[in-house]
C-alpha cells in the first residue's frame, strides 16, 4: 500500500485499534444519523505520542510531543478546505500515516517519515466515494482502509507499502452500512466492525490476499447506537469489539481469530455511556475510554482473560464534548478528547496508577463536534 510515517508521539498508553475516527464535518447522504467517533486520532510512535484532528476551517492538523514531556509541537498537515471527517492515524516503519475525507466526499492519506514536517497527499479515491469517518490499519506489507461508500456500501482500499496506486474491494454493497466502519488485523485475517441496517453489531473478516469476505452479526441485540461507532482492537490472536448499546450500556465482545464464537460482558450498565468507546490492548490488560451522559471522561480496564472490569474518573462532570481516543504508550495510558472550550485536552496515567494528568495541547480547535 502506501508508506505511512509521521513524527512524534507523547507520553501515555492506550493505542485504539482501528484508529479512532468520527463523523463528516460536512453533511452526510446516508441515511439515519451520522454515526460518530472521536475527532481526534492518537498513536505512539518511537518514544513521543502523535495525535491527528480535523482542524479549523476543516483543515488537518498533528500535534506530536515526547513521551514524558508536556510540550506539544504543531504541523498543519493540510490547510483550510482540505478535510470533512475525523481522521484515522497508524505508523508503519518511519513513517504517520494519516487518513480523512476530502472534498466532495474524496478520501485521502497523508504521510511524512519520522522526523519530518513535510506530509505527502495520495488520492485514495476521488469525489462521491466516501460517507464516513475512515479507519486505517497495517495489514503486513500494506495499508488497508475502510470507509462508507455510495448509498451506505462498505469499501475497501488497499495498497502494498511505498506504493501509490490503491485498490478497492466491495465489503458489502448498497444499503448495509450504517455507522463509521473500524479495522484491525487479527492473525492472518481483516477484520471490518460496523451498525447494520437493522441496527445491528455487524462483522466482515477475510484472510489476508483474499476478496472472499464473510459475514457475521454479533450476539448484540440492543445494538441500537445510532449515534456511535463500534470500536476495535487486535490483542494477539483475539478480536476485540466495543459498543455503547441504546441504554447507555458499555459492551465488549471479544472472539478468537478464526472462530465465529463470541464472548460478550457488561463493561459498565445502562446509563453510564454516551460515545464511542475506543479500545487498546496495555501490557496485559484491556483499556477502553468512553464519555458519560454528564460529559465526565471515564476510563475503564480488565486484565486479559478475567472478565472483570474497573472504572476510573479522569475528568469530571462538563469536561469532556466529544468522543475520546486512545492509545498505549510504554507504561501509560493516554487519551485524547475536546473539551468545553473546544480545546483539544491530553489525559495520561502510569499503568497501575488512577492518578491522571491533564494537559491542554491547544485552544479551540473549531471542530465540529459530534
């Protein structure tokens, strides 16, 4: 596929599989409500944390810092005009990897190598092809992305590392898709997690090489999001898929690659979650952020294998307005959100500590906000 690169990341932990994305900035055609995920995309890379965000005037900005330090450094990756979607970030060797809709629903990818200000543009296909917040990932030696098409489809482009030429895959066509999709790679498999028209947990997963796609809807009848994304992460040879259902329950699924069996816990109960709940895999144990109804940040986690999950404040009441993103970096947690200022905020703790930091990257960063 493409080359993927990009700079700096910061301190803290929790890598979000399938890169968090979030809804059009601009009007959508599918049908029902956008469908949103966080408007921040967060990685670590190399020793620093790199955070991507649809910027203001709908251009796209990168905000990278060491690990451990407080100072951020801003790039603007494309200017006004440039980007109507939450972006989705991976690295790939040295290099960021950066994707977002475009213009005129056009999905493009940006990259720069490691160290490197200057970021490349790469059509990934041009106008009336995408609908949603994209979700990229490494797939070997290429990069593979997964957006809404045309009248609600799910499309998949891929290209071999270092090359610019995509290609695209139908995952399911007209009228199936009805939230932002999210990727990640499991084993020698693709895994694509979307709401279904029947506003059902819908999965698409295919071996690697392979265009026969195969279908299965998760034990999850009280889907009903309407307004948030799936989330979801690779941990080994698992697949794990987080949801907030219609009563405001947090969900996790979780499968092993190859079986179409799936384990599904209560991660926290009805009333708790309003948003998206990004997920990372954190040195043995699962972490998930997710916002309250009362705009509180709430961060939750389970060792692998135990089922039994703990909850965390790491910002009260009225701090948080978005969907949040996450990552794992070295030995912390790190999540990204906008707050009531419409600033973009940092959150961080040392794994095993509930001791959380807070840290104001940048001022309104006049995004839409979902």
């Amino acid at each position: 596929m493409t080359r993927s690169v990009i700079r700096a990341p910061l301190a803290a932990v929790l890598v979000v599989a399938t890169a968090a994305a979030l809804t059009l900035a601009g009007s959508l055609t599918p049908a029902r409500a956008s469908i949103s995920v966080s408007p921040s995309s967060m990685t670590a890379n190399n020793g620093s944390v790199n955070i991507a965000v649809n910027g203001p005037n709908n251009s796209l900005m990168f905000y990278w810092a060491a690990s451990g330090s407080s100072t951020w450094n801003a790039e603007t990756v494309a200017g006004p005009g440039t980007t109507y979607s939450s972006p989705s970030m991976t690295v790939i060797g040295n290099v960021v990897d950066i994707v977002a809709v475009g213009p005129d629903h056009s999905l493009m990818l940006y990259w720069a190598v490691n160290g490197s200000s200057t970021w490349n543009a790469e059509t990934v296909v041009g106008s009336g092809n995408a609908f949603s917040a994209p979700s990229i990932t490494p797939d070997g030696n290429t990069v593979d992305i997964v957006a809404m098409g045309p009248v609600n489809s799910l499309i998949l482009y891929w290209a071999i590392n270092g090359d610019s030429t995509w290609h695209d895959e139908t995952v399911q066509p007209a009228v199936t898709t009805f939230s932002a999709p999210s990727i990640t790679v499991a084993g020698n498999d693709v895994y694509i997690a979307y709401e279904g028209i029947a506003n059902e947990l819908d999965v698409e997963w295919a071996v690697n090489g392979s265009y026969t796609w195969h279908f299965e809807v998760l034990p999850a009848p009280a889907f009903q999001v309407v307004n948030f994304a799936p989330g979801m992460a690779a941990n080994g040879n698992t697949v794990d898929v987080t949801y907030c259902d219609g009563q405001g329950q947090l969900k996790f699924l979780w499968s092993v690659d190859g079986s179409s069996t799936w384990t599904v816990e209560n991660v926290a109960g009805p009333g708790t979650t309003f948003s998206a709940a990004p997920i990372a895999v954190n040195n043995g144990t699962i972490t998930i952020a997710a916002t309250s109804p009362q705009d509180q940040l709430m961060f939750y986690w389970a060792a692998i294998g135990t089922g039994t999950w703990n909850a965390e404040t790491v910002a009260g009441a009225s701090s948080t307005l978005s969907s949040p993103s996450i990552t794992a970096n070295g030995n912390a947690a790190n999540i990204s959100a906008i707050g009531p200022g419409n600033e973009l905020d940092f959150y961080w703790a040392l794994d095993g500590t509930s001791a959380w930091h807070a840290e104001t990257i940048t001022g309104g960063v006049g995004l839409p906000l979902p």
